[in-house]
C-alpha cells in the first residue's frame, strides 16, 4: 500500500515594503522559519525583493540572494510578486502601491494603521475589485489577533461592546502614574527615555493612535463604515496624581480605554481617560501591554491580551497574515474581511450614558455640598458616592461619583456648578465604567 502525496506547489513570491522595525522582524522569521511556514502556508514562501528608502544603509538583517532597492511602487506592479507586505508606514505612497497591488490581484499584507483607519473603505473597494486579500491584522494591537478574532472567530455573535487598552505608550505613562506616584510629564520623560513614546508624543497621549485602532476594531465588530474622525478622543494629559489617588480610594484604576457600543441610535465610539474597577480584567493591564475585552451575546465576555507593539510581536501578526494570504491563493480564494458594511450613525457624545467622577474644588465654607447635589439633583444626576479630600487646605476637594447618568445632563449640571460662588473650580470630569446600576 502507498500514499500519495500532494506535491509541493510552486513557491510564493513576497515583496517586502519596509525594512525597518517591523519589516526587519518579518524577514528574519521569513528566513529563520522557512520550513515550518512553508508546510503551514502549503508551499514555499520566498522573499525575493525588498524596498527601502536608503539600501546603503548598514542592517543586521541577512536578506541572502533577496533584491534589495528603492522602488516600492515596482513590487506593487510587478506581476511576479503574489503577496505585498507593507510594512513603510505614512499614507503616501502606502496608500497608492497598496491600491495598486490589490487592483491587480495581488494580496496585501499591512501593518500600517493609519492607512486602514483613514483609507479602509477604499483599500476594500481595491480588493473585491482586483479578486485580492486585503490583510490588516498587525494595524491593531501588534501580536494580540484580534483582527482575526472579530472578524472569523466571533462572527456567530452580536457584540454588546467592545474595549480596548490599544495603546501601550499611555498604558505605559498610566502604569508609571498609578505605580510609582510620578506626574504625567516625568513619567511621560521616562517612557521617552526607554523608547515607549515619541519625541513628539501627541498621537499617543492624545488619543489619535488608540482612535484609529477603534475605528478599525468597530468596523470589523460591527459591520460598519467607521472613519476615526468620527471617535470622539480624549487624551490623558489632563490626569493629575488627585485623581490617581481618587480613582484608588474608589477601587478603580485609570486607563486610556477606547470603547465601541452599539445602540438601536448609532454605535457609541469614544476613546479617553476612564476609572475601571480595580477587579475588571482591563485594569490588571500594565506597562505597556495591550488587551481587548469584548462582550458577546453568546459567548459572554473575552479578553485578549499581550504584545500591542514591538518589533517580533508585530512581525508575528503580519507572517500570520502571509500564511492566510499564501493559504488563500493556493486555494483560489478571493480575499477576507469582505464583509458588507453599513454606514452608522456614531453617537453624539451629548446621548452617551455613564457613570462620572468629578473633582470640583471648592471654598470650604458650609453650604458648598448642598448647593452643588442640589444642582446635580435638579439636572437628573445622582451620587452615587462622595470622598471630601484635603480638610485643612484651600481649596478642598470634592470628589463625586454618580450613578448612570447622560453627558448633556451632566454637562449642563456641571456649567451650573461652576458657577456657584462656593466653587473655585471643576478640576476633573472622567467616565466610569462598571456594572450599570
Ligand atoms: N513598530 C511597531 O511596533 C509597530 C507596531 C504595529 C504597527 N506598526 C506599523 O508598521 C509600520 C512600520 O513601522 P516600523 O516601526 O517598522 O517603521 P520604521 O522602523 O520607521 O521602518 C519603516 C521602513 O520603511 C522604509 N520606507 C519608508 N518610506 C519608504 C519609501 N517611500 N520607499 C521605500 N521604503 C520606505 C524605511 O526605509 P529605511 O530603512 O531605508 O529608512 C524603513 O525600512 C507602520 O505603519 C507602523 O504604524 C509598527
């Protein structure tokens, strides 16, 4: 008796866009795990060129026989090449040698966020035209395969929500805040110093970055156009070691968390600074680790967790992607994440419902308590708990947190109360998440 077995099929041709932190990372596993990969992708996967900007420069990783130029847009076109991996980064010209490629038929691999926030619907338009994959699980989250998770694991159920700590630069900043009592600027310093954060660190500590990840996570969660300018984004340079220490004595921990909620009047999107309890899976997420906690109407809650950067975890996203693509082609499969998607409405921040903590300072003169949940009172907002701080300084510190409540109700509330000639001023607003009450 014998068996036959199904030969080897031809080898697939990558085209390497960027050979920078991440790109690097894919060639070595490219090279180190050819074997392995081969026998996963169902045949031989061959890097055979490489662009860059400056080709002269010195690089610790062994490309071999690999071609290595500048010209980008010549991979994208080249009909030899059958998977292109973009790992350059910016919008141009990624977006134009993606667009190509895919119209081409070609399967594209990209790590590139920005690109996929800002350009998806038009990258998607690209690949069900040009019959190609369209592959983006290293844009979100590095290493944790989230994108896959929503997109093929879950998709027998209706999400309820889904949250995210996808930017480790604040995790980071958070973590050093909550551990180790340091200001935001010294541990925003230190992340500088250890490489987490940016000279120019405003995508991160504003929120930009953690938007464009939600927008990509809440369109494939729910079927959804998203354009992350629509997330309405806060960032975390407002958090003071006050509300640190609050968020303690109130058994929450602050994180920059990017939520998406659907509801029967549009998809809630926000990202920004929110106390979460200190027993919820996201609040034991330290340093600069990432998670994404998402609830489904069949399988309850789920939490991923790990990497959310970093040259290797980053690198295993994309080789995921390459196998999928390389496992696609041999099978004649057009291409994932092809979904049909619906515009949504987001939700205007206005309608948004939570729980809120508030700092208000205030004159410490009797009275002060009592004009201000007498206007909380009257604006439907009600406490749900109060710590007064500093009894022997000037201005004192009320603390406040309400139960469920609407932003414009709280908002409105919160105009009144500044106004009232006890108070000196309202030191912080921030979410609360939690059980609804
Ligand atoms: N780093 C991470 O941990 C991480 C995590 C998730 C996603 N990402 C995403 O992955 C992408 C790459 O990030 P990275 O950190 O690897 O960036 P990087 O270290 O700056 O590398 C960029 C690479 O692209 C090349 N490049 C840039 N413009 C080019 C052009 N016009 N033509 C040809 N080559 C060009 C550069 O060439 P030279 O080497 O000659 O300069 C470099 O090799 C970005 O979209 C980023 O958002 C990164």
């Amino acid at each position: 008796m014998f068996c036959m077995l199904a030969p080897m099929q031809r080898p697939l041709r990558i085209g390497l866009c960027g050979l920078g932190n991440v790109g690097s990372g894919v060639a070595e596993l490219l090279v180190r795990d050819s074997a392995t990969l081969a026998k996963r992708a169902g045949g031989p996967l061959v890097l055979t060129h490489v662009a860059v900007r400056d080709p002269q420069r010195l690089r610790e990783v062994k490309l071999g026989e690999v071609h290595l130029g500048t010209d980008a847009a010549a991979l994208a076109a080249d009909p030899d090449i059958d998977i292109l991996v973009e790992v350059m980064g910016g919008i141009e010209p990624a977006r134009s040698l993606v667009r190509m490629a895919l119209l081409r038929g070609a399967h594209v691999v990209t790590a590139n966020k920005e690109l996929v926030a800002r350009h998806g619907a038009e990258l998607r338009a690209a690949a069900l035209q040009g019959k190609a994959g369209l592959h983006l699980e290293a844009a979100v989250a590095g290493g944790i395969p989230i994108v896959k998770v929503l997109s093929e694991s879950l998709t027998g159920n209706r999400l309820k929500a889904l949250m995210g700590i996808v930017n480790g630069t604040t995790n980071y900043i958070l973590t050093r805040m909550t551990r180790s009592g340091l200001d935001f600027r010294a541990a925003l310093a230190e992340a500088q110093q250890l490489g987490y954060a940016e000279a120019d660190p405003t995508a991160d500590v504003d929120g930009h970055d953690a938007a464009s990840k939600l927008a990509i996570l809440a369109g494939l969660a729910f079927d959804a156009e998203v354009d992350a300018a629509a997330v309405h984004r806060e960032g975390i340079g407002g958090i003071t070691q006050g509300d640190i220490a609050a968020a303690a004595d109130l058994g929450h921990v602050i994180k920059l968390l990017a939520i998406a909620r659907p509801h029967p009047t549009g998809l809630e999107l926000r990202v920004g600074p929110t106390m979460v309890p200190a027993d919820h899976p996201l609040a034991g997420v330290s340093d600069a680790f990432n998670a994404v906690f998402v609830e489904g109407d069949a399988v309850g809650d789920l939490m991923l967790y790990g990497r959310g950067a970093g040259r290797l975890p980053t690198a295993s996203a994309v080789l995921a992607d390459i196998v999928d693509a390389a496992q696609d082609i041999r099978r004649g499969v057009a291409g994932r994440l092809l979904a049909a998607r619906r515009p949504m409405r987001v939700l205007p921040l206005a309608d948004v419902i939570s729980r809120y903590y508030f700092s208000i300072w205030v004159a410490d003169q009797p009275g002060a308590l009592g004009a201000i949940t007498t206007v909380l009172g009257r604006h439907g907002v009600s406490v749900e708990s109060m710590i007064q701080k500093g009894r022997r300084q000037e201005p004192i510190d009320l603390v406040f947190v309400t139960h469920t409540a609407r932003e414009s109700q709280v908002r409105s509330a919160l105009t009144e109360i500044a106004g009232l000639p006890q108070v000196a001023k309202i030191a912080q607003v921030l979410r609360v998440e939690g059980p609804p009450d």
